[in-house]
C-alpha cells in the first residue's frame, strides 16, 4: 500500500492521502480531518478538479471501508 499512496500534512486540519493513478487514469484522494470527518475526491483522467467530492463522518467511513475490504453485512 505505502508505495501507492502519498501522504500530505495539511497543517491545521489533518493528512490527505493521495491513491495515485487507478485503472483507467482515474484518482482518488482521502482528506482525513483532525475531528475524525473525511472528504473523498474523485478525479476524472488528467483532471486537475474532483468530479465528485463525499464528505463523511468518521462511522460512515469506516462502514465504507469495511464494505471495500469484502467484509459482508446482515439485517
């Protein structure tokens, strides 16, 4: 994973972890807030602006990521 992702200091507000370039030329960047809040950016191809931004509490991201690792739920 280490080599993949490059890690940024925001001073002031957290980390923003940067997933390089995905398959299709596609990015993904993770601001992680101090206060444990989280904004996911998506950027299209060679886009320097996000085509969609989700902002997400510390819960929903976990949930999130759970889901993306393959972990199953239940009602």
């Amino acid at each position: 994973m280490g080599r993949h992702v490059k890690i940024q200091e925001l001073m002031g507000i957290g980390k923003r972890y940067d997933l390089g370039v995905l398959g299709g030329g596609q990015r993904v960047s993770v601001v992680l807030h101090k206060d444990g809040h989280r904004e996911l950016y998506a950027f299209e191809k060679s886009a320097e602006e996000p085509s969609a931004v989700l902002e997400l509490s510390d819960d929903e991201s976990r949930m999130l990521g759970a889901v993306l690792a393959g972990t199953y739920f239940e009602d």
